[in-house]
C-alpha cells in the first residue's frame, strides 16, 4: 500500500485495511517465531503501514472535532 492511497480511501475502508493489516502482521510474527518466514522485512512494512493507517484516523478524528467545535461556536 502506498503511502498516498492511505488518505483516499474512506473510513470504513480504512478501518477494514487496519484489521487486515494486524491480521497479517500476527500472521507474520507467528512465522517468525516458528522459523517459517522466509524474509523478515514483511513484518516492518506492516508495522509501518498499521501505523500509516493510525495516523490518518486520527487525522479525520481530530478534523471531524475541529469542525465539530467550530459549528458550535457559530451558533
């Protein structure tokens, strides 16, 4: 996954690929352990995309509270 694909894709979107993303990475780390994982530069790049995905969540959440805060204060 790109880094720029990240922010075009909507929530629930986002919030499916996050859940798969972990799903992998337990998948990655049990191979691991068991000596099955044949490169272990998988298991960083999913770390990094896990927290791709966090980072922009919390981008929308603090967007939706601004805008959110900002409606209030106009009424």
């Amino acid at each position: 996954m790109a880094k720029d694909s990240v922010s075009e894709i909507d929530d629930d979107g986002l919030v499916q690929r996050l859940a798969e993303a972990k799903q992998e990475l337990f998948n990655l780390r049990f191979q691991h352990v068991t000596g099955q994982l044949p490169a272990s530069t998988r298991l960083g790049q999913t770390r990094k995309t896990i927290a791709r995905i966090n980072t922009e969540l919390r981008a929308r959440e603090i967007a939706a509270a601004e805008e959110l805060a900002a409606s209030k204060e106009t009424k």
